[in-house]
C-alpha cells in the first residue's frame, strides 16, 4: 500500500552506556520524521504515534522496535 504509515523505534546505546530510543516515521516507503531521544521504548513509541495522529489524522499501520 503506498499511504502506509510505519513507525521504527530504535535503541541507541551511548559512549557512557546509556541507552536512548528515537523512532522514525515512514510513508510510502520514505522516511518523513525522526524524533528522540526518549528514556524508553514506550515513550518513544508514544511519542511518534502522536506525531502521526497529528500530522495525517491517524495511527501508523505497523509499529517495529528494533
């Protein structure tokens, strides 16, 4: 489908050996926002689900943590 909104959550980990979560939005295939950092999955998560509620008036179709 070529609308389809898929939302990519990723751990970082850092220098200090932190971990940070940053997703990405992606429509048609292209990626169209980043966001982050977030202290966990779930607020990143939460965090691009608003961003799509916002921007295309609705939730992503497919949520991936990677």
């Amino acid at each position: 489908m070529a609308d389809r909104i898929e939302v990519i959550v990723e751990r970082w980990t850092n220098l200090d050996k932190s971990t940070d979560y940053r997703w990405s939005v992606w429509r048609g295939g292209t990626r169209v926002e980043m966001g982050g950092p977030h202290p966990s999955a779930e607020a990143s998560e939460d965090a691009a689900v608003e961003y799509c509620r916002k921007s295309f008036k609705r939730a992503p179709d497919r949520i991936e943590r990677l």
